[in-house]
C-alpha cells in the first residue's frame, strides 16, 4: 500500500491512511469548483494503480462527506456525485476512528451514540452493584463509561453547553450508581468527592494537555503549527508568561471550536506558574502551619 501515497500526493491531495482504509481530504472555497479536478485526477491515478495492482475500487463502499455551510453543500453534492465514472454515496454522517462526523460538526450524533452505550453500560452495572465493592464498582465504571466520555473528547471543544449537558447527566448518573446515592441529592459535592472533573473541565483539559505537548515537542507537527507563541513589541512583565497568539476567528462559522483558537484561549487562562514544568516552591511557614494543612 505504500506506492498509494505517492500516488495521493502526486496530486496534492491530503490523505489519511489506515488498516483497511483510506482517506482523501480537499479543502474548497465556494467560488473554487475547478479545483475538483485535482480529485478526478487523483481517483483516475488510484484506479490505474489498483488496476496494474489487480485490484478493483468498490464504489459501494466509496462514500463522500461535505463539510460547510448547509446552502452551499448542495452545489458540490451534484458536482461530487459521479467523478471519472465513480458513482460516490453522498454522506450525511461517516465514522472516523470510533467517532461519528456529521455535515454541521455538531457531533450530536455522535453524543446520542456514546448516550445510549454508556447508559446501556450503568443498567448493567447497577444490577451488580450490591454484589461489587467501592473499587472495583469504579474500576467497572472507568472501564465502561468514563473512557467513553473521554475518548477523543477534544473534538468536543466549543461545542454547545446543551451537547454537554448530555454527557454531564452520563457522568451524574455514573457517580450515583457508585455512592449509592438519589437523584435528589446535588451532584458537585459527589464528584467533588470522587474527585471527577466535570465533562466540560475534562474537555479542556485534554486541550490544554494536547497545548503543552505540543510546546514541548511531544505531539505531532500539524498541532505544533497552529500554535503560535506571543511575543509583545515592548518589553512587558506577559513576555515571560508563556502566552499564545489567539487568532481572530468567525464564530459564527466553526471557527471558535478550531484547535487553533480554543488551544491559545485556555492556555492563556491557566495561572503564570502552571506552563512551567516545575510549579513555584511552597512558601516558608512556620512548622505549626505545616501541622495544620496536614491534618485538613
């Protein structure tokens, strides 16, 4: 499968490429149709390859989503339907590693799915409950639930606080089948207890942690580039303070959900010592003090 690159990039097209599959990315302004041309030529290189390959592209399972404003996805769905002889199903979801895209990237399908798992996953555990201690209920739950509303939950960033809110009453109702307790009782003193983030704080923090690996050279390049140190044009008391550059960006249009813009954004609210590292000494107190902040 390795000669499938050449032949991608050949044609400047972007690409992912996994196990059992492949794919291909274009970026669009609405005025720039003929740049179409470019995929045709690159589908037209794929089937020669696979051809001399004997190999043949299932055109049953070649799909194609568009992603933009709803009034214009109709022109390129035309356009997109039949290219270089390939009939392409027109998509309004396609799942991508485990998560579901949909046209808007709103992701609400996505959070219906991970709704009616994780829910699936608590009626089963709280029949056993009784039977199970603290740890290993939890263990059950981390298992189940929780690593359901963390995986790939920086892709939830910006979204709206309705969406949340979905993901926040899975969290409520894993917390409560943990402590045993009702529905009437407020839920922040239990997970403060159970030390559990909120979903919104566990979503920026998975943005936060991507931020410092990717200062420090431990994510991959293409979240590096988006990232843009602040360097002011005077001398300033911020120009050691590790901030980023937080682009101007039309909400309106998905551009303040980009990694680009919630990355620098929250970065920048983190406290002066928390980039760093090392966190500041602890001040010197008298012993006595030290006693006390040991025994609370």
């Amino acid at each position: 499968m390795l000669p499938l690159g050449y032949v991608i990039r050949k044609n400047s097209i972007n690409y992912h490429c996994y196990a059992d599959d492949t794919q291909l990315y274009l970026s669009i302004k609405p005025v720039n149709t003929n740049q179409l041309t470019r995929l045709q030529a690159c589908l037209t290189d794929i089937k020669a390859w696979m051809t001399s390959n004997f190999l043949l592209l299932n055109s049953e399972k070649t799909e194609v989503i568009i992603f933009g404003p709803k009034n214009l996805r109709n022109n390129f769905s035309k356009i997109i339907a039949t290219l270089d002889g390939i009939t392409l199903a027109s998509s309004t979801t396609v799942k991508n590693l485990g998560v579901i895209f949909d046209q808007d990237m709103s992701f609400n399908s996505h959070i219906k799915q991970i709704s009616r798992t994780a829910f699936f996953h608590l009626r089963n555990i709280s029949t056993i409950r009784n039977i199970l201690s603290q740890n290993d209920a939890e263990k059950l739950l981390h298992a189940f639930v929780t690593s359901r509303l963390d995986y790939l939950n920086s892709l939830l960033s910006g979204c709206p606080n309705i969406s949340i809110k979905s993901l926040q009453l899975i969290q409520n109702a894993a917390a409560r089948v943990l402590t045993g307790t009702s529905k009437k009782d407020h839920i922040s003193p239990i997970l403060a207890s159970l030390h559990w983030l909120h979903v919104k704080y566990r979503i920026e923090f998975k943005i936060i942690l991507l931020t410092y690996k990717s200062l420090h050279d431990q994510a991959p390049s293409y979240l590096k580039d988006l990232i843009v140190p602040y360097y002011p044009n005077r001398a300033l008391r911020s120009q050691s303070a590790g901030l980023l550059v937080v682009p101007r960006v039309s909400k309106s249009r998905l551009g303040g959900r980009a990694f680009s813009y919630q990355a620098p954004l929250l970065w920048n609210q983190l406290p002066a010592w928390v980039p760093y590292p090392n966190p500041p000494p602890l001040p010197l107190l008298p012993p006595h003090v030290y006693s006390t902040i040991e025994c609370h």
